[in-house]
C-alpha cells in the first residue's frame, strides 16, 4: 500500500474518531520514521473556538517522567550520584522520616534512588491512590484551583493520608510521589531549581523550543496557539489556569509540542542524550502488568503477544498522551488525546488504526 493512501487513512479516520465520540476534543499524533522516510503531523477537534493544529501545545502528563529519570541517569553518569544511592542522603530529615512505615516497620532509609525511578520503593501514588478518611487528592486540587503545591507538600501528603504497599524493591506500585522525590533529589545534587535543570539539561541542547514546565517556567519561543484544553472525563480542565496542578512537578507538568516530543526521543533512541550503558540501565524491565514492563522512567508495551513487531517503548500519561518508538519498524509516535478516560483506549487506537496501518507499507 502507497504510502499516501496510508496517511490519508489514519488522517481520516482520527478526525472521524474525535468527531464520534462526544469525550474527545483535541487530538495530536506525529508520525516519523527514518526508514520508511515519513514525517506525518496530524492534528484533529478544536480547543475553544480554535481548530486544533499540529504546532499546537498540550500537557505530556506523566510522559515528563522519562525527562526527569533522563536528568537524573546523567546525573549518574558525571558521577554525583548512584542508582543505589539511599535517598535519605539527598533529603532534609523531616522529609524522610516517616514516608515509609508498612506493617509497623520503617524502611525509609531503605528506599533508593533506583526504586524511586522503577516504581517499586513501595510508597503511595498521592494522585491515583484513595484515602480512606480522606477526600483523593485530585478532589482537593480541583476544589481549590487557585493552591499552589510545592512538591514537598504532596509528599507530606502522602505520608498523612496513605499507606506504603510493600517494601522497597519487593514489588511494583506506580507512584507519582516517588517522581515528586526525585524531582526533589536533582536539585539537592544540583543546587538548581527543577525546573531550571530541565531546561538546562534537555530542553535547551535538544532545542525543543516550545516545552516548558507549566506554573514554574516559560518556554525559549512563544507558541502561535493556545495549550489545548485537558479533560477529566467531563471536565474540561485549562491547567495553565489551575495553579493547583503545580502538584504534579517532576512526575508530569511539563507541555510540549509533537515536534519537539520528537526531538527527545530521537536523541534518546540515538544515545545522543545518554551514553548505551545508562540506555541498558534504564531498560532493566520489570512487570506493570500483562503486556506492559516498566524500567527506569520508561514503559514497554507488547501489543501483540509471541512478536517482536508490535512492541513499543517510551511513556504514557494519564491523559492519552504518548511517545513511543517501535524498533521493529524505526517508527516514532508522539501526541495526545488530552482525554483521561483515553489512558488505555489510546493504545488500542495507535495499535489498530496507526500501527497495523503502517504495516502495509513495510509488508
């Protein structure tokens, strides 16, 4: 199949997707591969009174965790720190103390940078897991959109409000707290400002123009278009409007543009970024759950199994944002569907209408 006809069809059946499904506003997918020599930016649906465009820029979700566990891997390789590292060694003391009791025992100095960045320190996820004589944080930040969250504060939130879930390095439990402590820990190694390292190590050398870490930084060139509108199922939600969103830091504020999503995990592939061996380091997969491993700020994703020719790696966020490579084909995927309830549906989107549809060109 010519290649024309197959971006025409995954252009035509994404807009005839958004336009379905009353939930789905905006939607961006780019499309890139060397080897097949294709560079397809596709914007579908509209932001306010705005037609979506593929220049426009959307929130990546929890995607900005694969920049911070990046930040912290050359971190590692200038030799300020290890993956082994405790990270009471980073951390003020009141911080550490008590983040970790499970069944009347404290592991707190237990837990290494490494288990914070493979999700299997143990801790509690502050956005997705439920108090039980508590509101769910997500409650809280959307009831005082004007708060301002330092990460500091979502931790102690979590030490409050939730219970760790096993002990570091015995199992698996997605945590955006644990990133939030990250994000901590680079700028006690740095003496920078989070942000600031982020520009400073991969937005910058990466010349990804566009991205920014919202509610704490600006982006080097100012886009034409407004940052599409988030939505929680049926809430429609402009972060840049919700100072409470300051919550999710370095586990998922950053805001980029297909284009520049693209950048990075270009260099990333290429060891442009980080050198092979910190690449080997990273993808030491260990079970999510079936069809999906997690490494070091880094998912892979086995569409098909017994195959090798639908497996992707890169991140996901919560928001049906994505950016994926798939070796088998040297294909890139970067985009959104800015829709929460799409956090799984997206996949099986890119699976059946964009993946397999490539596939006639390479068959």
């Amino acid at each position: 199949m010519k290649q024309g006809a197959v971006r025409s069809e995954i252009e035509q059946r994404l807009a005839t997707k958004v336009n379905a499904d009353p939930k789905l506003h905006n939607v961006y997918l780019l499309v890139h591969s060397e080897r097949l020599g294709i560079h397809w930016p596709m914007a579908a649906g509209r932001t306010d009174n705005i037609e979506a465009n593929t220049d426009q820029l959307f929130h990546t979700a929890s995607v900005g965790k694969t920049f911070t566990s990046a930040i912290v891997a050359k971190l590692v390789e200038n030799g300020l720190a290890k993956f082994e590292d405790p990270i009471a060694n980073y951390l003020p003391r009141n911080l550490v103390e008590g983040l970790h009791i499970y069944k009347e025992k404290e592991y707190s100095s237990d837990i290494q940078i490494k288990h914070l960045l493979s999700n299997t320190s143990g801790l509690p996820d502050f956005f997705e897991d439920k108090p039980k004589r508590h509101k769910p944080f997500l409650q809280e930040i959307l009831a005082e959109p004007s708060r301002f969250w330092t990460p500091e504060e979502t931790v102690q939130w979590s030490k409050e409000h939730l219970l760790p879930h096993f002990p570091p390095g015995q199992g698996f439990h997605y945590t955006d707290t644990g990133y939030n402590l990250l994000g901590l820990i680079i700028e006690s190694i740095t003496s920078k400002s989070y942000e600031d390292v982020l520009h400073e190590y991969i937005f910058k050398p990466l010349k990804m123009k566009h991205s920014y870490l919202s509610q704490f930084s600006e982006p080097a060139a100012k886009s034409d278009y407004p940052v599409a509108h988030l939505y929680l199922d049926d809430l429609k939600v402009n972060v840049e409007q919700y100072r409470s969103f300051s919550s999710f830091y370095s586990g998922g504020q950053t805001v980029c543009t297909l284009e520049d999503l693209l950048l990075f995990m270009k260099a990333f592939v290429n060891n442009q970024l980080l050198t092979e061996e910190s690449m080997r380091l990273m993808q030491n997969w260990g079970k999510m759950r079936l069809g999906l491993k997690y490494g070091y700020g880094l998912m892979k994703l086995q569409f098909l199994p017994f195959t090798g020719k639908y497996t992707v790696w890169g991140h996901l966020g919560a928001s049906g944002s994505f950016m994926l490579y798939l070796p088998a084909m040297d294909v890139y995927l970067t985009g959104s569907f800015n829709q929460t309830t799409y956090q799984s549906k997206s996949m099986n989107y890119l699976f059946i209408n964009v993946l397999r549809k490539l596939a006639k060109i390479t068959d």
